[in-house]
C-alpha cells in the first residue's frame, strides 16, 4: 500500500526579525547614491597624486573604487597596478615601470579606475555583456596602446586613462570611443540626488576615518553581495516549496524575492531596478509576516505589502539621505555620519513593518465601511 506523505502545517514563514533586517541595510547599501570616496594609503605624495587622478573624474565615478593603496613592489615590475573589481579595491606597484613619474602615476592610477567604470556593481558586474567593454566600439581598432589592443576591458582602462590625461588624442584617434566615454560621464538622477555638499562632506569624513581598516569597506562590500545572492537562494526556496505545497501567500513572498534580488544585483546598471527591487523586498516581508500561508491572497494582504512596498523605499532612501543632512546641519560630519549609519540600518525594515501596518489598517477600515454600508443597505 502506497504511503501519502502529509502537507506541513500551515505555518508563517516569517523569519527571524534580525534576518530581515540585516537583508534591509544590504538594499539600503545597494541603492544609496554612494558619496564616499575612496580610502588611499601611501606616501604622503603618493596619496596627493591619488588624489588628483580622483579629481579628474565626475563624482559618481571616484566613488566606485573602495580603496586604493600602494605596494612596495610587485615580481612583475611590467605590471603597474591591478583591481580586484568584485571588492573595489585597487593595488599600485610602487617599483613599477615609470611610477616615479606623477604623470605615469596618475595615468596607471586612473587606469586601473577605468575597470572600476567598467566592472561596477560587484560579482554581477561581470557578468558579460553587462560592462562597455564587452560592445562596440571598446575592443576594436584603432587602440591608444598595445597594450590596449589586448582585450576589450583593457582598452576600455587604456581609452579611459587617455580620455581624461589627453582628451584631444582619443577624441581624433577614436572619436566613437570618446563619444562613449563622455556618455559615461554625464550622471543620472540618482548621482544628481547623492550629490549635495553635506553628503560629499560626510563621506569624505568617512572615508578618512576608515583609511586605516580599507578591510572594513570590502568587508560592508562581501557582505552586501552574500546577502544578495542569500536573497535570490531563499526566495527560490520559498516559490517552490510555496508552488509545492499549495500556499499562495508564500509562493508569492518567493517570486516578489526573487525579482528583487535580481533587481539589487543590477542596479548599478539600472537604477530603477534598484529602488523597485526594495519596495519589492518590502512586499515580500509583508507577505511573509501573514499568520496564514495557505489562505488565498486577499484585497488586505495585497493592500498591506503595497503599504511594506512603499514604506520599505521611503526608508531605503529619505530616510538615510534625510538623517545625513539633518545630521549635517546639526554636528558637521559627525552627525551626518550618525544620521546616515541609523538612517541605513533602520531604515528600510522599520519602513517596510510600519508601510505594512498603515496598509493594513486602511484594508480593515475600508472593510468596515462596506460591511456598514451593506448593513444598512439591507436594514433599508
């Protein structure tokens, strides 16, 4: 006689409050404009020059790399620097050919930036397809150097050093891949947003008080990639086993996870992505918070995670740029350093449980208008 395996009890899945929070700043970090700079470590003059290579560049790009540093000397004196892209970190060879140069420096320095403008947004920035350099015209001829004849990415750097160390030369050897360049440069509205004095100011106090644990940026980095890629794993989990067992509510939690994690992981390729992929993660919690997995989705659960939708990005984003200003206005970099780190932490989840309840009681209300309405319509 064939054995029927049971359907687990209807349970919630609501998740431990901590791993909903810690998912919450991960996307908080995701779509925030970033405004801290890089942190550098070398010689005094070394940094200078670090830091005038930075200068050269539009805002929304010095951000991308996470620290730059110098070495004493790599086995390869032919090799000036590298990028470790998926962490942002930068690493200049001191002893290299021609380092001794500040132009040569500079050069290598913006360089090696170059593959940060290409690579941007992580593990899933290298994805091909995803970066310039895997299209036209990067990759083609005519190159700037030999060596940028050697793969498209690093023709990409190469045109990228030359773009802003001698425009003219790159604008009559190459003008599509000038044209391409300044593309790149002009911000979008979420740059344009991130790009106000208190938050320039804040983050370059940032960026000098972890100078010294560069480890603490590319660690806030490994963390927010992992917490992605657990976001897409778990939000599998849930579609299947809620399209397995017959829980609508759930099945729906997993595929709102699973579009935002998608969303998160391209949103420095597409903004929008980014702040649909929170108000997603916001909805889903909601759903996840229901008492009853394997009721049918009502007009109130729909209405509660719309609610959690909006609240969790008004939380990702006004809340953590509006306690920086205020923080700002109030302490100088201090206080917007506060006001950031409590706006990025609480933000987003505290945002997504109070959107939630606000649904919640207007679903309820307006449930019992029409009950009322029907009462009297009968009574009449």
């Amino acid at each position: 006689m064939r054995k029927l395996h049971p359907v687990p009890p209807t349970r919630p899945l609501h998740r431990k409050p901590l791993g909903d929070a810690l998912e919450a700043v991960a996307a908080t970090q995701t779509v925030l404009p970033d405004f801290v700079p890089p942190s550098l470590s070398g010689r005094p003059a070394e940094v200078t020059l670090m830091k005038e290579a930075l200068q050269q560049l539009p805002a929304h790009q010095a951000v991308l790399p996470t620290s730059i540093s110098v070495q004493n000397s790599f086995e390869n004196l032919n090799v000036m620097g590298y990028n470790r892209t998926a962490l942002g970190e930068v690493v200049m060879n001191r002893s290299g050919w021609g380092m001794h140069d500040p132009t040569n420096f500079r050069g290598n320095v913006l360089q090696e930036i170059g593959h940060s403008v290409d690579m941007q947004g992580g593990l899933a920035g290298s994805i091909p397809g995803l970066h310039p350099s895997n299209s036209a015209p990067f990759g083609q001829d005519p190159f700037v150097s030999d060596y940028a004849a050697t793969q498209p990415a690093e023709d990409f750097a190469e045109s990228f050093r030359v773009f802003h160390q001698n425009p003219d030369q790159l604008r009559q050897l190459n003008p599509e891949k000038y044209s391409a360049l300044q593309d790149l440069e002009k911000p979008n509205f979420w740059h344009q947003w991130g790009d106000h004095p208190a938050l320039r100011e804040t983050g370059r106090f940032i960026s000098q008080q972890i100078s010294e644990f560069p480890w603490l940026r590319s660690g806030l980095e490994v963390f927010r990639q992992a917490s992605i890629l657990l976001t897409l794993t778990g939000s599998v989990r849930e579609l299947t086993e809620g399209l397995k067992h017959d829980r609508p509510l759930q099945a729906l939690a997993g595929g709102l996870g699973c579009a935002a994690g998608l969303g998160l992981a391209l949103t420095y390729q597409a903004p929008l992505l980014g702040l649909a992929a929170v108000a997603l993660l916001g909805a889903r919690q909601e759903l996840n918070r229901q008492p009853d997995q394997e009721a049918n989705l009502s007009v109130q659960a729909v209405v509660a995670a719309a609610g959690a939708g909006a609240g969790a990005l008004v939380g990702a984003t006004v809340a953590p740029l509006g306690l920086t200003e205020l923080g700002y206005t109030l302490a100088g970099p201090i206080g917007g350093s506060l006001g950031l780190v409590v706006g990025g932490l609480a933000g987003t989840y505290l945002g997504s449980r109070w959107g939630g309840e606000l649904g919640r009681g207007l679903a309820a209300n307006s449930k019992d208008s029409t009950e009322a309405e029907l009462r009297t319509a009968q009574a009449a």
